[in-house]
C-alpha cells in the first residue's frame, strides 16, 4: 500500500493493527546518499565503522520508508502480509526547517528505478525527532496562552503605523458596508502580518475573525471574516486552535510509526539494516550520539530484538551455498533447492505477492526480505529436525546467534563481520597488519614484489606513500618486522602501533576530519586497477602529527543496561559532545559484473569486489548448536558495502 501525506491520517489505524498482529516487522529505507567524505575502512573496528557513518552518512535525507507485517492466517495455515511504501519528506512550517546532502549518484540511480521525486517533494509525509517534537509542542501551547493576553503585544514602529491605519480603515469599511462575508489583506510581510493579527484581533475582536491564507504558490495573506454571532467568534477561535494543532500533528507524521515499531518490541528485520538504523533512529527519535557505547545503548534500548539477513546468510550452513548475498540473488538462490521459498499471501491492495516485480520499492524490497528470512529460517528448523512453519518467537533457540548482529560489509573479510549491539564485538588480531610507508614513485606491483616472500596480501591505499598491508598468511608475520629491518627506503610499523600514534585530541581529530582522501582496497593477486590517489607529501610514520587522523581500534565491549523510556517511548542519552562533521565529498562507489544481471538493491550504491586473500582456514559447522558462541567470519566472497 502506498502512503503519502493524503491519505497518512486514515491509513494510521491499520498500520497500527498490522504492527500488533504481526509475528515479525521488516523495514527498509532509500536515502539521498550514502557517505560524504571518508568511506570505511577494511581494518575498522565496529567502533570506527560507526564514527565513519556517523560522520559521513546522517546528513542525507530518508525519503522512502517500507514497512512490511507478517502475520499467521490459521484459517489457510500459512503467512500473510500487510505492507506500506512510505514517502518521506520533512516540509518545515510548524517544523523545522530540515538542510540535508544528496549525492548524485544515488539520486540517478533512483531516477532510472523510476523513483518519482515530484510524488516525494509534494506528497512526501513530514517527520521529526522527539526533542523536535517536544519543543515545537511547548511553543505552541504558549501561543495559544498569549493569544488573550494583551501584555505580549508589540510596539507598532512608527514607519509602519500609517500602513497599519489605512489596513484597519479599509476593514472597518468592509464590515460597516456588509456586503461580503469577507476580504483580503495581501502585500504584507511576515512583520507586517503579525502586526495586524494584533491589532485587528484587538479592535474588531468581536466583528471579524483574522487567519492566514496559503495560496497554490505557497505565498501568504490574510483573510478576514465577518463574525455573525458571538457564538460563531467563538467557534472560529477554536477551530483557529484547532487548526494549528492539526497542522503540528501532521508535521511529526511519520515519526508516529516508526515509535509504534519500537513500542511493539516485536522482531525487526532487515537486509544489510546498519545504515536503515542509523537513519532511522537518527531522523525519528533523536540525534545519534558520538559515543559508540550510547549508540549500542541507544539502538538496543528502542529496537530490543534486530535481525540482519545478511549476516544471517554469511553464516553456515548459508555460507557455502549463497555466491551472492546481494538481496536479489539471495532471494533467487533461497527460491531453489536445498531451500524453498515460504507461501506469503496478502489481502487485495493491503501488501505484496511472489508474482509483483516492485524492485527498489522500499515496501516490495522489504517483503522480500521477509521471504528470505523465513526460507532460512525453515531450513535452520529442518537441520534441528523440526518443521514449524510459523516462527516460534524471536527468542527461539533458531534465531538466537543471529540476533542484535548487524552485518559490516566492507570489514568482513577481515574478521570483523558484525556488530553486536547486546554485548561484546568480535576483537580479531591484527598482528598480521603493518602500515607501511614507501617512496612516492611506488606503484602496487612494487608493494607486491616487496611482500612476495611472505605470500599473498591485501593492500589499502592511504595515501601516495603509505598504506596498510595485510599478509594472508599470518605465520609469516613476525619475520616480517625483522626481514626489512635494514631497509632504508621504506618504513613499517605494526598496525596496532601505528593506530597508537595516530591516537588523536578532539581538537586534532577535527581538523584531521577536513583532509579529503581516497581509498581502494585490493589484493595483490587480482587484475591491476587503476591506482586511485590524491597528493600529499612524504612523512615518516613514527611522526603521529603528520599522519592521517583515524579514531582509537580499540572496540569497547557494552554491557546490557536497562532501557530507559520516555513516556513517549523514546529513549533517553546523556550526550554533551557532538559528532563531528566532515565536509568534503570524495569517491563514489563502484560495481563489478556478475553472472546474473547487475541488481542494486535499496537504491544504494554498492562495491562487489572478490577478494583473493588466502584464507588460513574455514571452519565449518557439522550440525546447529544454538547454544554454541557464535565465531567471527573467515572467509566472504565479496566485500560489497550496501546490498
């Protein structure tokens, strides 16, 4: 179903009824852009995946939300669903003005999507956060008080008193000739407007009524109506009241939903649904805060039970058998054996069927993410010997190592596939990392033959002279320091040395945060790329203040606090330091080819870059053990960053 500001308000109490009934809620949601400045890091901590999209990614605008619910038809034994498009788009007046950042490349990716931008710009739905909300609602309540109290008037400045006197002339003209019911003031600033709101209010208090008219072009004038009974004044000063509270409800909008998600504490899945909860959390609650333990503490206290279907899928007994976890093909590949696709039906115009083709829909794509959740679910219940169709609960012994892990895409190979919003992040070694520094002349083929005694490596640019280098295999690397010990034309430091000296004051951390750079990822072993720099000069590493700034690796493990509610259900930070902004716009992101035709999910920009780092070892599970802890990742085909 299809929801805009025209039909939002008659389409709320159903919404409301398919959260309560629903087993489980999936989101998903289409953006302006993805990151501005510094993109992630492969060597990331979850701590410093969460900075950099901090950053980088809460200044682009959401503007479509999907929402889907699925529920349990026991008459016809199977799942059904209730499903809504949401068009967003925050309109300012009674709420803030909204300034946000779009990229280009995403918004032509809608636009070939068919994504209809002049259907988001006039019927898009407002929204705002919580503290927004409050405020504007406190502001309001004050100006209705002042309304009947005379003390709040203004001077009238004396190069506007004979405007105001010839205004006031004509209006008792009108109401004298009683000719018409009523006449217009137009010409008039918003000074202006004010003024004759009070003064007109005061001298004909009982004759006419004064309000404001939006015209089609957006402009505004007064209008004023002849009052015919002292109970009509009345009426009109409360439906005047009445008006503005209608106009505030309908400019928190969509907020109203996404705090009925959070509410419901029901199950909340998405497909690769970081940056869907950022955005989220971001534009409808509050501003996210700068400490990475208050988001955990934040993000886990509003949606208590998340579920990734892309981490889901990079997992046994998923793993080897998912080429693609770009949603998608995940889905084509959950629709043959060994898996099968759940039946999930919808009542007419209420959600979505197998047979609709709605890609890039955020409703649709959400609707899809369902069906692949379910699929693997069910396959999970049959490697345990059970064969529930419908979910048992969110807390079931199935569902349990997937729960709050939201996937990291770009370090996943890296052993760093998740972050754990209920307890501790993964913390692997990098012990086989160095950051290297090297004559600026130096290509990638030079780092190769540098590093070919010690085996296949991965290489990320962090400038023209250094970067960080990864051995594959990690046996190899303590001979490493020693080997080029004597070498006079490069430098190398371990990485958990070089991330010391890079440890950065706020102050320092700020500015480092202007310096544009550009990264590319790669393995020495694939095709060469064409090499992706920008200039700086030469610097030794153990010069920490000439180094590029990056925040401290050290991944923090949060403990589970109770959660703390408004009685709005909004949950409460403690944050005085603000995050720190970037401002310049570096790279875009690219695409590889693939067997099947390119599909882009969710509207994002993605990179699908096969990675040819030799894995030491995978380790496989030979039957699901629910209780068992869940380990970190060794071994992904691809690295893309938003499927």
């Amino acid at each position: 179903m299809e929801v805009t500001r025209k039909n939002f308000k008659e389409c709320l109490p159903l919404i409301s009824e398919s959260i309560d009934k629903a087993d489980f809620l999936v989101i998903d949601a289409e953006f302006t852009g993805l990151i501005n400045g510094r993109d992630v890091s492969i060597f990331d901590s979850p701590q410093e995946y969460y900075s950099t999209l901090l950053n980088g990614a809460t200044e682009f605008l959401l503007i479509q939300y999907g929402l889907c619910a699925f529920y349990w038809d026991h008459k016809e034994n199977h799942y059904m669903n209730d499903a809504y498009n949401f068009y967003l788009f925050p309109r300012g007046r009674p709420g803030p003005e909204k300034m946000f950042l779009c990229q280009s490349s995403s918004l032509d990716f809608l636009a070939s999507q068919g994504f209809d931008f002049n259907k988001l710009i006039r019927e898009g739905i407002s929204y705002m956060t919580e503290p927004t909300e409050t405020r504007l609602r406190e502001n309001l309540s004050e100006r209705h008080k002042s309304y009947s109290n005379e003390k709040d008037n203004i001077s009238i400045p004396e190069e506007h008193k004979q405007q105001i006197e010839d205004i006031c002339k004509k209006v008792r003209e009108f109401l004298d000739e009683n000719k018409t019911d009523e006449m217009e003031i137009d010409r008039c600033n918003a000074f202006m407007r004010r003024l004759l709101f009070q003064e007109l209010g005061s001298r004909f208090k009982q004759e006419a009524f004064v309000e404001t008219k939006i015209l089609e072009n957006k402009s505004r004038i007064l209008k004023v109506t002849r009052i015919k009974s002292e109970d009509e004044g009345k009426n009109r000063d409360t439906q005047k009241k009445e008006k503005e509270w209608e106009e505030f409800e309908d400019a928190v909008g969509f907020s109203k939903v996404a705090r009925m998600i959070s509410q419901s504490e029901k199950l909340v899945i998405g497909h690769n649904m970081l940056l869907d909860l950022i955005h989220t959390l971001n534009h409808f609650f509050q501003p996210l805060p700068a400490s990475y333990i208050s988001f955990k503490e934040f993000a886990h206290g509003m949606f208590p039970r998340l579920l990734d279907t892309k981490y889901m899928s990079s997992l046994p007994p998923f793993k080897d058998k998912v080429n693609s976890s770009v949603l998608q093909h995940l889905f084509v590949t959950l629709s043959e054996p060994p898996f099968s696709l759940p039946k999930a039906e919808s009542l007419e115009g209420r959600g979505y069927r197998q047979a609709d083709d709605k890609l890039h829909e955020a409703g649709f794509d959400a609707y899809v993410t369902g069906l692949c959740f379910l699929s693997m679910h069910q396959h999970l219940a049959r490697m345990r010997g059970d064969h529930p169709r419908r979910l048992q609960g969110p807390d079931c012994a199935a569902l349990k190592p997937f729960l709050n892990k939201l996937f990291l895409a770009k370090t996943a190979h890296q052993d760093s596939p998740y972050m754990n919003l209920s307890g501790a992040d993964p913390t692997p070694s990098r012990d086989h990392v160095f950051h290297l520094t090297f004559p600026k002349e130096w290509q990638r083929n030079d780092i190769s033959q540098l590093f070919s005694a010690f085996g296949p490596i991965t290489v990320q640019f962090l400038d023209d002279t250094s970067a960080l280098v990864a051995l594959s295999r990690r046996e190899n690397a303590r001979s490493v320091a020693r080997t080029f010990a004597n070498n006079t034309r490069i430098s190398l430091v371990p990485y958990a040395k070089y991330k010391l000296l890079n440890a950065k004051t706020p102050e320092q951390l700020t500015e480092r945060t202007r310096e544009p750079s550009t990264y590319l990822a790669t393995s020495v072993n694939t095709p060469e790329p064409s090499r992706v720099r920008q200039g700086s000069v030469t610097k030794p590493v153990d010069l920490p203040d000439n180094s590029r700034s990056r925040s401290n690796s050290a991944s923090a493990a949060a403990a589970s606090p109770p959660r703390k509610r408004t009685s709005s259900g909004v949950f409460q930070v403690d944050e005085a330091e603000p995050p720190i902004k970037k401002q310049v716009v570096t790279r875009s992101n690219s695409s590889q080819a693939m067997k099947t035709p390119e599909v882009i999910s969710n509207g994002r920009r993605k990179t699908d870059v096969e990675s040819e780092v030799t894995q030491e070892k995978e380790i496989h599970i030979e039957r699901f053990d629910s209780e068992a802890t869940t380990k970190c990742v060794s071994a992904f085909k691809e690295s893309d960053s938003w499927d």
